[in-house]
DNA sequence: CTAAAATGTCTATTGATATAGACAACCATA
DNA sequence: TATGGTTGTCTATATCAATAGACATTTTAG
C-alpha cells in the first residue's frame, strides 16, 4: 500500500494536479481514516517522487476546495469526505434516491425558457423539430451542498407551468402533480463522464479539471409518453450511480 | 455552435491538453461528419481563444493518438471516431453488448491469482473475509483497440479453474459455461468516474488526465447466488453506458 | 524544558507552456 | 498558372511548473 505512486511528465497535467487528484480519490475511498489526517509533505513527495513544494501545490489546491485543512506542527487534517449514492431504477426520484443520506436537500431553478426542441431533444421527446418545449436549468443541494446541475427538457403543450411549479415545490415530481401527472417511471439513462465546463464550475463549487457523471435521463409517463428529458451533471467525487436490475 | 468555446488558465491542466480533449468529444459526437476534417487552425485557434501554435500542440497531440492526420495545404482530416455504447442489464455481457459495434472483440488474461478475500470483496460475493477467491485482470478490445480492464474476483471453492477457461475462450460466458454454470444475471451495478491510475492508462493507450467510466459489477447465478464481483475501468470517451429500465 | 516532527516562507534555477509575428511549403481551384 | 487558404517552421519573449536548499514557526511527545 505504501508502494510507489507514480505520476506521468510531461503529459500536458500538471504533477500538483495528478497528485492532489490522487489524494482526493484516497480520502474518498478511505485510505486515511485510521489518522483522520494526509500523510506528512515529505513523505507524499517520497511516495510520489516529486519535491515537497509539488505535494504543497495539491494540498494547497485539495485546502482550497475544502477537503483538507493545514495546521503548523501538527499535520493536515481531513475536513470532508462524502460520496452521495444515487440508485437508477425504473423509479429514479432525485430527492427520494438521496433517501436519508442529507438531511436537508433543495432544487433551485436557475433559468427557464420556452424554445424549440432541437433534434436531440426532439427525438427524446418524441416531438418534431422545432415543436415548442420548456427548458428548466436546476441546482440541487444536499445539506446545503450542490450536488448536481440539470438542464430539463418538457413537451410545452402539455407541461407550459413546470417552471413556476418547479420554483414552488423544488421538485420535479411535485411539480408534475400539480399539473396533473400523478406518476411517472425512468425510461433510459445514458451515463457519461467529462471534464466540467466552466459554468458548471461556479454553480457546483467546483476546481478546474474536476470531473462530472453525466446522465442523460428520459421519462415516461405510464402509457409510455415521453414527459421529460434531462442531461445531470454530478461531481464525480461526491456521488456514485447504482443500478439494480 | 460556432460559439466562443471555453478553456480554463491555471488549473494544472495545460490549454494544449484541454483543447484536444474537446477536439476529441467533438470528433467523438460527429460534430464535423460533414467535411471530415476538423476546422483550419486559425478557426479554432479563434474559437477557442487561444493561440494558434496552442491548437497545433494539440492536434499533434491528436495526431499522435491517430485520431487526426494533418495534410499540409489542406487541412487536418479526421482518422478515427469512436464512442462505443454499452447497454447494463439485467444480462449485461461484454462481448454482447458490444453487438455489430465493432467486427472483433478480444478478451486478454493479464493476471490470474488466487488469494484470501478482502472485506469488500467477500461482502460482496457473500464470503467471509479471508475465504479463497480467484481473481482475473482482463484487458478488453473492440477491433484492435483497447477498451476496458478489468478486476474480477470469483469464489475460488467453485470456479477454481476459471482463469485457464478464459483463457481458452477469451469471454467470461463461455468460461463459466465451461464449469457448469450455464447462464447468470447481473444483480446490481455501481457506476463513478475518476482519473486513470499509470497501470490502467498504459494498458488503456491513454494519456494522463484521461477519465475512466468505473462500473463495479455483481453477477450471481439464477438462484441469486453470487458468481463474479467485477470492477471495470472504460475509458471515457470512447464508450457510453444505457441503463433500460 | 527540550527535541523531534510537522507546516510555512523565502530565494534561486531550470524546463515546460503560451503568446506573437513572420514566412515557407503545399493544395485546390478559378 | 495565379491566387487564396491551409499546414509547417523558425525566432523571440513572458509566465507557469518543478526542483533545490535553507531556515522559521508551531505542535506534540518525552
């Protein structure tokens, strides 16, 4: 276990970055949790065979985001570790997934537009090019945390108030009881992973080179008709997908 | 979608790096199937609000994955595009679900051991922790490129030979089916994300900073007893995952 | 109280990254 | 065959990334 780590040169990442990825990965996982706290500078930098300043380059980026905290004399101490676990199941509910894993979770609404469906849309959708569909941009906490940023997509003419009862409920399957679909059930979901976008940087408090879970989600209502389509983007050190079949 | 697209400074994360993995995700997408070729260096240079010896270094870098070829007077022409989809099911099977995506699929036995169980592997092969199990690292290909590698861990008290069976037939099926288990389903699916560790991305053909799509797998047979625990490392942008439900 | 162990700060040097500009070489086509 | 558009090559400069060493400051343990 205290073997060698290695980091790759001259690849375009800098070592800082491979190392403090490396580290966050190793908290999450649990490799410190005897000593609640990082291994000393001068042996990170001998497991990793780099300088002490490169390993005080991660550790000041890891400071940054939150998860560990530097103290003179003493060491740097673990401050966060979380990994939210979301099932994906025929009844995939983001607030219920989370389940009793928060205690406190909120849905924000961001933006919302009426547009027309472009094709990806509309072939999720079941709709022309075109037809007229309402985009929500939606940030949901967990413990007063962002856990994920969604970009929705519903058929206009059949759910034209889902922005305001989005606003007022912070649900998605509140919001659809309000306007008369009771029940809905997960259809597909696609996952993917990639580097963040700069917007979605700021809206999930993210660092640079940060990694997302993308599912891209379509439901039904329970005769089959395509009701929403949503792409998620998760940071990929908080949360994991679970699919039971 | 000619729009500014975004690049972030001082992350660690070189710009030459960050734009080609956006060249690649488009090329990956069919983003330029219309010519071909990826748009002149100026273009993108502009686009990407760079300079333009930035995006050469890129697309060298895109050149040297084979994925471009740059043709002097001409422009840069695209070699390779590739995103594999991987359906999960409750009969997820590799070679399977690959289908007609790709003409031959490999399986490579890179290590086979036998040892005492872990508590995360016992607990979820239902074993006591230290109880005998085999496990296989594989390394997988469609068509002569690598796509995912593999820990897989069985019961050792009934799939003792399982190494040498797959070695034979190259495919975990046909492996089992040789020791008397006929059919299996997949029980549940836990799916991260992260960065590639040096072995995964020599194997991979990968270059640091590469995400890897992590499905952690648990097969049992039809009376539900577990057969197979597996922890699969793809690499992000060249596969996808769908979950129907 | 002292020593060991840990993080904090400073200076200096080297190589990788990024920008800027100029021009050569090559290809397609009018 | 001339021209515009494209990739290839060269020089120069500024900033970031990484190494190296020295020493200060703080905490913990003996």
């Amino acid at each position: 276990m205290a073997g060698l780590k290695q980091v790759q040169r001259q690849t375009g990442v800098a070592l800082w970055r491979q190392i403090a990825d490396r580290i966050r990965e190793a908290i999450g996982t649990g490799a410190y949790d005897e000593t609640g706290m990082v291994p000393p500078e001068t042996v990170l930098a001998l497991q990793f065979g780099v300088n002490r300043h490169t390993v005080r380059s991660a550790l000041a980026a890891l400071a940054q985001e939150g998860i560990v905290r530097a103290v003179q004399g003493r060491g740097t101490l673990i401050e966060r570790k979380e990994r939210l676990n979301f099932p994906i199941t025929r009844r995939t509910r983001f607030t219920a997934g989370i389940g009793d894993q928060a205690r406190e979770t909120r849905g924000l609404l961001l933006d919302e537009a009426r547009e027309g469906a472009s094709a990806e849309v509309a072939r999720w959708l079941g709709l022309k090019p075109g037809e007229q569909v309402v985009r929500l941009e939606t940030l949901r906490h967990a413990d007063k945390r962002p856990v994920s940023k969604a970009t929705s997509w519903f058929p206009a003419a059949r759910f034209a108030g889902i922005g305001e009862a989005y606003r007022k409920h912070e649900s998605i399957t509140k919001a659809f009881a309000e306007l008369g679909l009771s029940d809905y059930v997960r259809a597909t979901t696609e996952v993917t992973a990639a580097h963040a976008s700069t917007a979605d940087l700021a809206d999930l408090e993210l660092t640079p080179g940060a990694i997302l879970l993308i599912a891209k989600a379509m439901n039904t209502d329970l005769d089959g008709v395509p009701v929403q389509y949503s792409i998620s983007r998760f940071a990929a050190d908080r949360v994991q997908f679970t699919i039971e079949n």
